[in-house]
C-alpha cells in the first residue's frame, strides 16, 4: 500500500533540508 503520496514526501525532504542547512548555518555565525 502506497501511504506516503509525492507531497508527503518533498515536504519531508524540505524537514530535511531546512534542518541541515540550520546545522550548517549555526557554526558559520559563531565563526563569524
């Protein structure tokens, strides 16, 4: 059974994403 449709998906991408690039954000500032 397919539960999970293309938009749940790319939403959870994006969690992702946003989620990564705060990682990657928060370093760079305290180096700044």
């Amino acid at each position: 059974c397919e539960g999970h449709t293309e938009a749940e998906v790319r939403r959870r991408i994006e969690q992702k994403v946003q989620k990564t690039a705060k990682q990657q954000e928060s370093p760079m500032l305290l180096s700044r």
